[in-house]
C-alpha cells in the first residue's frame, strides 16, 4: 500500500484525480498507488430530446402566441441543449382558460377513486421512464446521475403514489369537515429538483380535486414537458394539467391572473416576497417554499466519522443546490479540528465532473448565473477575513463546475454565514455550550432545516425544541418522504408540503 506522510497536503494523483482517505483520517496517506476510478458514463443514447418544445395546454403541445422561444443549455458542456416556448400573458390565459373549464366540466366531478387511478397511473409511468427522466434532469441541469437516478427520480414517482392513496380519503383526512377542492392552482417551481418539485405540487393539487397550470424554470424545463407527455399518454382528461414554460415574467403572469385560485411557489424568498406583496388583497391561497441557510449542529459526543459522511451529503449533495441544505456546521469546540480534518480528508475523495458518470459525487452548477453567484460569494468570504479551503481535485475545463469549499474563521456576521449561498460552500463555527450552538443556529433570517448530531436523545430534544427549523433531521441529513411535511419558519417560507399537512393549502372547509 502506501508510506504514512507528514506533510500538511496531500499529493494529488499523477491525473489529479480523487483519492481515497485513510480508514483513520488523523493521518495523511500517499494515495498516489491507490487504484484511480475507470470512467463509468450513463449511456443515453436512448433518450430523445427535441429541438425545439412548446407549451402543454389543454392535452396537446401548442406554440406559443407571441412565436418567441428560449433556450435551455446543458451546465456540463455549456451546449444549447433545446429551444423551448416563452410564455407571455396571451399563453398564461389560454393555460388558465383550459385549467377552468377542465376543473369544472370534468375533473371536480370524478370521485376520488377515479381521480386517484389516474395518479397512480401517472406514478407508474414515471417509473416505467425513471432512467430516461434521470438522464434528462441530469442533462439539463447538471446533477450527477446517482442522484436523478436514485433520489429525485423515485421520490418523485413516490409522492405521486402517496397522494393518489389520499384523493379518496380526504374525508377520513378531516373527518367531519368535508373538504371542496379549490379550483386552479397556479404553481411555479425552481431548478434545483425539477421534477421532484413538480410532483411536490401537482400531486397533491390533483389528488385533492383541482387543476394546474405550472411553470418550470427556465434553466430546467425539459422534465416537465416530459412529464406533460405522460400526462397525455396516461389519458388524464385535457386541461387537468398543463405546463408554460419561460422566464420570471411568465410567472408573474399566472401568479397574477385573475382567475387563479391558489399559488403554490418554489424558490427564493426575494420573488417570494413580490409575490406575496402581489397577492395582498385577493383572496387567492398561497404557499411559499423559499431559501434556507440549515444549520447542522454537532456535539462532541457525535460518532466523528458518520457525521462526516453526513456533513458531506448536507453540504454537497445536489452541488448545494437545496434549499435545506446543511450549509453552517456548528461544532463544538474540543472535537473541531479532528473534526475539520477529516472532513477535509473526505473532502479529497469527492469526484467532481461529468453528471452522467456513475461516479461523479458532484456535477455541474446549474447555470452561469448561479456559477458566477457562488464565485462571488467564495471572494466575499474571502474580503471577509475567513479561511477558504477547496478540494484539490481537477475539474473539467468547459461547463460550470465548483471545487467543494470550506470557509473556517468566520463570524456569526459575516455574508456567506448569514446568506444563502447555494452551492458546495460549508461555513464552520465553534461553540462551547448547547445554548451557544443554539442561539447560533437561530441568528439568521432564514428557519428551513437544520441537523443534529450527538449520542444523547436529550440533546436532540433540547436543540430540537430550540432551533427554529420546519424540518430538523437527527443523526442524518437530507431525507426526505412523502409522508413527511416539509416548509419553514421566518423568511424560510408559509405553508407545508408533503404529508397530510401538504393537503390543507389544496382544500377549503
Ligand atoms: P427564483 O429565482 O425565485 O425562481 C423560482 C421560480 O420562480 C422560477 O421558475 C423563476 O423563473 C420564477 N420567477 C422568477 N421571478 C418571478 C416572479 N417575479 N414572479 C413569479 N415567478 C418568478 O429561485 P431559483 O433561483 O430558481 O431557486 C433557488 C431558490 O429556491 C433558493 O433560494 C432555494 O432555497 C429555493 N428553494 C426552496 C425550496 C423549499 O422547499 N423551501 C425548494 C427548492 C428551492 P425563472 O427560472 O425563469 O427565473
Ligand atoms: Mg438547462
């Protein structure tokens, strides 16, 4: 195997490569004669993506009025990989007018049994073209396959199958009360999990009796016209969904048509402010999901090298795309600098590149603009007097690709602590007492979800009754059912999703 080194770096590979870590991370190994990973690439030579898409309104695939198109690029190659529709208001309202005549001459008058058939239908499809749907959310925003593959893929198709079990059971969900559906809902999600978060939204607004009219965003449309096209293959009556695509106008457009009954929006909390302060006044429900900034909190008596594989898929699962991503880590102050260590030993190992490559740990950003946002936010950092760290992998030379970063001696003040950053970039502070991590993990705007990791329940309900958080996993991180609510607290967001709870924003008593 390989001598022990001293030395405070490691050697990189001869093609710099990632490199395994030591199984007792204190110690530096040469891992120049460990076996390097052969290329593993997802064969997508099966998938078909069109030149050019159109909107999905009333069951067919229709041009958009004004004729403009936009395109999506592929983050990994930065190619144009389609054209598809821009949808102005003249389309928002012909989406609207389909989404109303479906709701009341069809859809609000099947039983829940029957609406419930064609969710499951439509669950099973997904899964019939879960690898072809993988490829494509990978493709077209740049996450690695082994997460398309085997998290937004089949959480998708589950929430579909969770919610098409509740549409003839809503009676039994409030018992005694009765609940009507509310009519169209209008739904706007964002590009960190394309699909995942559109089945977030159109399965329970389906399952509850309503009718949909959803727009992707614009770096990631191509899933959902995909899913629009299961949509018409499963036979779900015209008009029950339909999909718009185009920019931010395009979704002010729908959050403020008149004849929209419920906003269901994904994203930031600055457009979820404008569409609050938009919808002041009227009487349309809304929920808002919006940004995080999760604190992930860890107790000297946390088993150290568990945590840092948990760590590692807060802070670096998806590129840090996730709205609850653990992206503070609060460590208590005897165990930091093993802590830090290992964290940067395993930081080493992390493969970054090609999405479609079985192996790649972390693929490519999103877009240019969310790219030059991240780099933006490492140079802050920097300004800011804290310590940056990267991994010292190579990363390829086209696409928008991010080395996995660590900034040490920073300030409960500092920007890249109190905002939300949104790529592989893990702030670390210190604390001493519970109280201190406590009274740290609440000092920000933001109260999506946060982690715990100790040996003793105790804490984990201490830290669990203290920390403002809608979500708060414990001992793990990033796990996610469609049984479970998720939303936030504070500038996080209003409302819930998933579970019982994601019915209540579908429904009226
Ligand atoms: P974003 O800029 O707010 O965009 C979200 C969606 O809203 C996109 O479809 C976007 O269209 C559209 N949009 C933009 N301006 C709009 C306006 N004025 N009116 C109506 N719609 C508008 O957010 P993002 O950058 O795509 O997504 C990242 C954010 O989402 C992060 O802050 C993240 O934390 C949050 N997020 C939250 C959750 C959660 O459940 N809490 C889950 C995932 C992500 P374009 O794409 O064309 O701009
Ligand atoms: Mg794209």
């Amino acid at each position: 195997m390989s001598d022990i080194k001293t030395e405070e770096t490691i050697d990189k590979t001869s093609n710099g490569s990632p490199k395994p870590t030591s199984p007792n991370s204190d110690l530096k190994l040469d891992f120049a004669s460990f076996w390097e990973y052969s290329p593993a690439p997802e064969s997508s030579d099966f998938v078909e993506i069109d030149e050019k898409y159109n909107h999905f309104i009333n069951g067919e695939f229709v041009e958009p009025v004004k004729g403009r198109y936009m395109k999506s690029i592929n983050p990994a190659t930065e190619e144009v990989l389609c054209e598809f529709a821009e949808g102005t208001s003249e389309d928002v309202d012909k989406a609207v007018k389909a989404a109303r005549k479906a709701y009341e001459k069809t859809w609000s008058k099947l039983s829940g049994n029957e609406r419930g058939k064609y969710i499951f239908r439509i669950a099973r499809m997904i899964q019939e073209r879960a690898r072809e749907l993988a490829i494509i959310e990978s493709i077209d925003g740049g996450k690695p396959i082994r997460e398309s593959r085997d998290v937004d893929v089949p959480l998708s198709a589950a929430y579909f199958f969770y919610y098409a079990g509740w549409a003839d059971k809503l009676n039994y969900a409030f018992p005694g009360r009765k609940p009507k559906s509310l009519g169209v809902c209008g739904q706007i999600i964002p590009w960190n999990f394309p699909l995942l978060m559109l089945a977030w939204k159109i399965a329970p607004a389906l399952a509850t009796g309503n009718t949909v009219v959803l727009k992707p965003a614009e770096s990631t449309p191509v899933t959902a016209l995909k899913f629009a096209e299961i949509c018409r293959d499963a036979g779900l009556p015209d008009g029950v969904v339909n999909i718009v695509t185009g920019a931010g106008q395009t979704g002010s457009e729908i959050v403020n048509h008149p004849d929209v009954n419920k906003i269901a929006f994904t994203g930031s909390t600055n457009v979820g402010k404008i569409i609050q302060k938009s919808l002041a006044g009227t009487d349309k429900k809304f929920t808002l999901e919006l940004g995080g900034k999760g604190p992930n909190i860890v107790f000297e008596d946390a088993p150290l090298d568990q945590t840092v594989e948990g760590i590692v898929n807060a802070i670096f699962f998806n590129q840090g795309h996730v709205c609850c991503a653990g992206s503070r880590l609060l460590v208590q102050e005897g165990i930091a600098e093993r802590l830090i260590q290992k964290l940067k030993d395993r930081m080493e190992t992390l493969i970054v590149g090609d999405p479609l490559d079985k192996n790649t740990d972390i693929g490519a950003i999103n877009s240019k603009a969310q790219f030059e946002r991240i780099q933006n936010y490492l140079e802050i950092g920097v300004n800011e007097g804290a310590e940056i760290h990267q991994s010292s992998c190579q990363i390829p030379e086209n696409g928008y690709f991010c080395r996995p970063t660590i900034f040490t001696n920073v300030s409960q003040s500092n920007r890249v602590v109190q905002e939300e950053i949104f790529g592989p970039v893990l702030t670390i502070q210190t604390f001493r007492t519970p109280d201190e991590a406590i009274e740290k993990a609440n000092n920000t705007p933001y109260g999506l979800a946060s982690g715990v990791w100790t040996d003793k329940g105790s804490k984990i309900f201490k830290v669990g009754q203290s920390v403002r958080s809608g979500v708060m996993w414990s001992n793990t991180y990033n796990k996610f059912d469609p049984t479970s609510p998720f939303g936030g607290y504070k500038e996080s967001g209003i409302g819930r999703e998933g579970g019982l709870h994601g019915l209540y924003p579908y429904i009226k008593f």
